[in-house]
C-alpha cells in the first residue's frame, strides 16, 4: 500500500474505505523504524495514541457519519509542543522525563479535526538554533542528503516530511489557501478604504488612531560561514560572530471601522529594527509611534521581553502606556518548569 500521501489523497482513500486509518498509521509506522535510527528525527512515539484515533476515524467510516477535514492524517509534533501523556523534553536534558499533564490547544484542535498524532520530533534544544544541531539527544540528518543539516529549528519536522514520514500539502491544498488568505486581504482593503473615506469626510480632518500596540523584542543573530548546510552535522562548523539584533512591531487599529469579528481594524503595521545599542532603538521606536499618533492615541499598550534594557525604553519612552504585557521567552518559562521539577539540580 506505500504511496506518497497527501492530506487530500488519505481523506478521500479513507473515505473510499480503500484504506483505513490504521492502516495508514502503521505503514508511517514502517518507515520511521526503518530510517529512523539514521536521520535521529524522531525523538518519542506513540502508537497507542496514534492508533486510538485511528480507530475512531474508522469508526466513523463504518458509521457513515462525516468526515472532519484531518481524518485519519498522520502528523508529526515538535517536541517543544506539550502532549498530554506523551514525553515532551524540548530537546533538552532538563526536561528528559517530563510528561504534560495537558495538551496544547494546536494539538486538542488537530486531533477534534481527525489527524493521527505519530510522536514528537527533534529540534534544537528549547528551539534555539537553526540547523538541528543543538539538540541534546543528537543532531537530525537531511534525509536526503545524510551530509547535510535539515534546517531549523524545526529539522526534526522537516525531516520527518522530506522522507515521507508525514503526509505533503498537494498543490490544491495551498491554492484554496491563498485563495482564502487574498479574498480576506481584498475584504481588509475594502475596509480601509472605506474608513479612511468616512474619516476624510469628518470633522475636525485630522482624526487620531483608537489604539496603538508597540512589541519589542530581542535575539542574537549568529553569522555563519560559507561551508553552512553543506557542512557534517557532527561538526560544530564555523562561527563567525554574534550580534544582538532588536526590532518592534507598531500596530495601528482604528474602531471607527470593524472588523467582521468586530475589533478595530488594523490599517498599518509598521517594524523597526536594529543592530546596535538599546538607547538608539529605543529613540528609533518611539520616532516612528509618534509618526502614528503617540501622544495622541487615547490607548497606547506595550508588549515587552523580560530583557533588562527592553524595560528601561519602556519606563523612560512609554512610562504613560495604558498598559504593558509582560512577555517572557518560552525558553524563561521552560527553566522555571525544570527548576519546580528538579529542584536539587542547577
């Protein structure tokens, strides 16, 4: 039965009762133990689960009942993704024995529209870096070129989907997607229009934003030689240097027109980036969200890292803000979850 699935193909074999769930799950099944102890892009698996909503996808066959639009899809769950029951390490050592007492709500959400859950894919330790190398359980090979990093931090996903693993978006798939995504970006376009008519036509002429929403945050960019993705996984590789690069988001909304779930209408998003010392991009974000009405916006909310100098251009730029979003790194929370776990190690 091995073919190259995609989510259209295994809906509509299932469907056809051509293939069944199970069936499905257990040929992926084959292939990750056949290739998996090369390419290392798997670190959990768990059948039991996996089969379990198999069954319940061909119960509902057998029943005659409707599909949902996932049904008997086998995906794959990176393991910085929490799965009740099921070990979740994010790569790391720290979290080697953890296992969630929850789902996340993406996984609770695949699983109501009928995907098959495989197991838990490989990525760089708390999803820092770029190639799969930083994993603590080992680095995740190209499955098609075993010479080659797989990317990341995700290399353990895309792995998992370069050898057929997982099932490909066809082609038909993506185009309603876009599809979508353009019909909903003509009907936003429409709107600003619109508002941006009525507000012309308004007195006094010159009408300030409803609400501006400022994020900031922080990462290193780490330059890399010519030999990256061509270079073995197993060597560390060069390393050129490391810079701190900050950026913000300015999001403009406007209530005087609506979305259809009725929240302001976002009529600008404008970024600002910079690789260099907090003082000149803290002047540099407050420039531009003057430019889109700080000072004359009756709201004004921050959205902040737990960095140090991020808190200092919020306390001497946005000191008046209406309100600020304490916005901690996953990788902060994370720590904290080891730390109450393991307690008597550092």
């Amino acid at each position: 039965m091995t073919t190259n699935w995609t989510i259209s193909t295994v809906r509509e074999a299932i469907a056809a009762k051509k293939a069944s769930a199970r069936e499905i799950a257990a040929e992926h099944y084959k292939r990750i133990a056949a290739r998996n102890p090369e390419i290392n892009a798997f670190l959990t698996l768990c059948e039991k689960r996996a089969y379990a909503q198999a069954d319940r996808v061909d119960a509902m066959v057998a029943a005659g009942k409707p599909l949902p639009p996932l049904a008997g899809v086998p995906l794959a769950i990176k393991d910085t993704i929490s799965t009740r029951g099921v070990r979740t390490t994010c790569s790391s050592k720290i979290l080697d024995n953890y296992i969630p007492p929850y789902d996340a709500t993406a996984v609770i959400r695949l699983e109501a529209a009928g995907a098959v859950i495989l197991g838990k894919t490989n990525c760089d330790e708390f999803a820092m870096g770029s190639s799969t190398e930083n994993s603590a359980y080992g680095p995740v090979k190209n499955p098609v070129a075993l010479d080659c990093v797989p990317g990341g931090s995700s290399g353990g996903s895309a792995a998992a989907v370069a050898a057929r693993w997982g099932v490909a978006v066809d082609d038909a798939v993506i185009h309603q997607q876009v599809q979508r995504a353009g019909e909903r970006a003509e009907q936003q376009a429409q709107a600003r229009t619109a508002a941006s008519a009525t507000l012309a036509a308004a007195s006094p002429p010159a009408v300030s934003p409803d609400a501006l929403v400022i994020m900031m945050d922080g990462w290193l960019l780490r330059h890399r030689g010519t030999d990256w993705g061509r270079k073995p996984v197993e060597e560390a590789g060069e390393r050129v240097a490391w810079q701190e690069c900050k950026s913000a988001v300015i999001y403009h909304l406007r209530h005087a027109a609506k979305t259809a779930g009725e929240r302001g209408l976002l009529v600008e998003k404008f970024v600002v980036t910079h690789v260099g010392e907090p003082l000149e991009f803290g002047r540099r974000v407050q420039a531009e969200a003057r430019r889109r009405g700080l000072g004359e916006a009756p709201q004004v909310f921050v959205v902040a890292d737990g960095g140090v100098w991020i808190w200092n251009i919020v306390a001497d730029r946005f000191a008046a803000a209406t309100g600020v979003l304490d916005f901690y790194h996953a990788s902060q929370h994370l720590w904290d979850l080891a730390h109450t776990l393991h307690p008597d190690n550092e």
